[in-house]
C-alpha cells in the first residue's frame, strides 16, 4: 500500500547535499506522493520545480505567518500566479503563528492569512493551515468562510476544536510528535477523528518521530505515525495507510491523476 505524506518541505536547506537521492527513494520506500508547502514566494517557486522534477510530488504555496514581515501587494500575486501551475494542489502553509515573540503582529498575520483564504476561494483551492498557540484566532478565522476546504497541518488544538473542524469538513494532520512520551491531547484528538478526515505528514526536516527523534526528518518516517494511529484508531497499519493515502489524494483533488 503506497503512503502520501502530506507535508514535507524538500527544498529546505538540509536536504541540499542528497535531496536528489532521497526523492528518488522515496517510491521503493512506499512514499508515492508528497505535497511541499511552500512558506514564502522563493521557497513556493522552489516546492514547485521539485514537483517538476518528480512525478509523485506536489507543492503548495503560499506565505507562512513567520515569513510573511514585509509580504507586499506583489508577493500576493505571485503567489496567485504560482496557483495556476498544473502541479500547485493547494494554497499553504498559512496561518497564525503566536509562538515566537519575534514573528509579525498578530493583526498583520491575520491580514496575511486572509488574504490567502480568499484568494483559496475564489480559485477553489485547499488550504494548509499552520496553527500554533493560535488556536481560537485559526478557528474563527477559518470558521468564517463558509465553503473554505483544507487542512490543519500538525493539528495541536483540542478534540473539541476538531470536532467544530470536522463537522465543517476539514482534514487533520499527525506528524512526528504523536509518538512522543508526552502526546497527551493527540490520542483525545485521534479518538473523535473520522478515518476518513485523518492525514499523515511529515513535516521533514523537522519533528522526526520515535525512534529517530531529533535525526533529520524525512517521509521514510511515514510508517512510524501510520503505525501509532492504527493502535488508537483499532485499525491494522496497512488499513491506515490506505486511508490516509485515499484522503490525502481526496484532499488535494489528485484522485484521477495517481
Ligand atoms: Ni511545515
């Protein structure tokens, strides 16, 4: 069963020395389709020559709220025309990013945010939220367009706030961190997830799972957040994969093309 790793940013800079090698493994390790976020115009333009590059990988653009200080009128409509590439799925990663004291305002973000959503609407495009320690703020935000589709990447907020997502058709992501020790409100979430609303994603180079925590990430990990999910959900692994698979390509509108 092939996997899809929904969230994996390839064309970061710690995979300059064997990206190429890597991508190329990917298949005969089961990894058949990748979607790399781009978080700011260089690195969507970079997402999307990878996915020139490779047949099972995908990009999404867009400006991620701790990139986006200074994005201007013109980066907006780069990113508009970068969505009509054939291989563009998705608007993403964009969102709210309250963690890190040095990140853009808050209104400024949210500005940013919005401006994506709309341009999601009205291309009919899916979204890839990135949601940290900004949980109410996301979801009111998203909440307040109706017909908007898409993800939360690395889902973090509470079965409750999934449970108003979900019932809006949103998907969810599990990365790495749901094989940590201290992954306390992931299974709660994972409980009140349909499996046909579950995602699997990476997040390379970052938030490596069990056993390779604090290695570089890449999507050969897949199986270790499919594997941790199958045991909460009551699921064989490869009934996970098959899912997740069959989402992911639901997700980003690639059930004919894979
Ligand atoms: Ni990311």
């Amino acid at each position: 069963m092939p996997l899809f790793d929904t969230h994996a940013h390839y064309q970061d800079n710690a995979f300059r020395q064997d990206r190429r090698e890597l991508l190329e493994a990917l298949p005969a390790a089961g990894v058949e389709a990748v979607v790399v976020p781009g978080v700011d115009v260089e690195s969507s333009r970079a997402a999307l020559a990878l996915a020139e590059g490779y047949g099972g990988v995908y990009a999404a653009v867009g400006i991620h709220p701790e990139d986006c200080a200074g994005c201007t009128d013109g980066d907006f409509e780069a990113v508009r025309a970068l969505c009509g590439h054939p291989k563009a799925v998705a608007i993403g990663e964009i969102g709210l990013d309250y963690y890190w004291k040095e990140n853009p305002p808050k209104a400024f973000q949210q500005e940013v945010f919005r401006r994506q959503l709309d341009m999601a609407l009205e291309l009919d495009l899916p979204v890839v939220v990135h949601d940290r320690e900004a949980h109410g703020d996301c979801l009111d935000i998203v909440l307040a367009y109706p017909g908007l589709r898409g993800v939360f990447h690395c889902f973090s907020g509470s079965p409750e706030m999934a449970e108003a997502l979900l019932k809006r058709g949103w998907y969810l992501g599990f990365d790495g961190p749901i094989t940590y020790k201290n992954a306390k409100r992931a299974p709660e979430v994972a409980a009140v997830t349909p499996l046909d609303r579950i995602v699997v994603e990476t997040d390379a180079p970052y938030l490596s799972p069990v056993p390779n925590r604090g290695r570089r990430n890449d999507s050969r990990n897949l199986p270790y957040i499919v594997e941790k999910l199958a045991e909460w959900k009551g699921v064989p692994p490869e009934e996970m994969a098959r899912v997740t698979w069959e989402n992911g390509l639901r997700l980003f509108g690639l059930e004919g093309l894979l």
